[in-house]
C-alpha cells in the first residue's frame, strides 16, 4: 500500500489535518515523523527516517492522548478551548513528544 506524505500538500491543509505536525518525534531513531495519509479517512503518523523500523501510528489515537495529557495539565485552559484552537494550544504549550515503542509510550517536553 502506498502511502501520500503530505509534505507535498499545501501548509495549511497539512496543519488542518494534523494536530501533532511538527511536534511529534520518532524515539527509535530521533528523527522528526511525518503526516501520512493511506486514504483520506485514515490519518497517522510516519518516521521521516525510511531506514526506521516504526510502523505507522495512528494520529487519531496519538493526538487524543497528547490532548489528554494536555488536558490535564491545563485543565481550566482546555476547558474553555473549542475543538479548532487544540492545535495552537498543543504548539504553544509542548515543545516536542517523543513517541517511543507506540502511542502508550510518549514523552512530553513542556514549554515553560
């Protein structure tokens, strides 16, 4: 199955589809992933490094957990937040995740 790397696309679209671009790191080989789309519904993430050994992890799953983590660090912030401002947030507040063996496994670098 091939998979679009959506580099290629538009910034905007990108971001729009992707909470965690830019923020989220393999932690295999310390590489930056990527977004990768297999078909317009399904959304993960991919080590940019193709000599990796990381399968895809799904962004869904991924982007709820930072978003819970999140969530409870900042509680009455992400209350007051609305669905379309979790992205800035998210940029404003981690500098990187760090995603190791799966999504269970992250670890978070805070902004101060």
């Amino acid at each position: 199955m091939s998979h679009l790397l959506l580099g290629a696309l538009p910034h905007k679209q990108t971001t729009d589809l992707y909470l965690l671009h830019g923020l989220i790191w393999c932690g295999l080989c310390d590489c930056e992933m990527a977004v990768s789309l297999a078909t317009p519904a399904i959304r993960r993430y991919a080590c940019a490094n193709d000599k990796c050994p990381r399968r895809l992890v799904s962004a869904e799953e991924t982007e709820q957990l930072v978003w819970k983590c999140f969530a409870l660090r900042f509680e009455t912030r992400a209350r007051e937040l609305e669905r379309n401002e979790r992205r800035t947030a998210l940029h404003e507040a981690i500098t990187r995740v760090t995603i190791y063996r799966g999504v269970n496994s992250l670890d978070f670098e805070w902004r101060d």
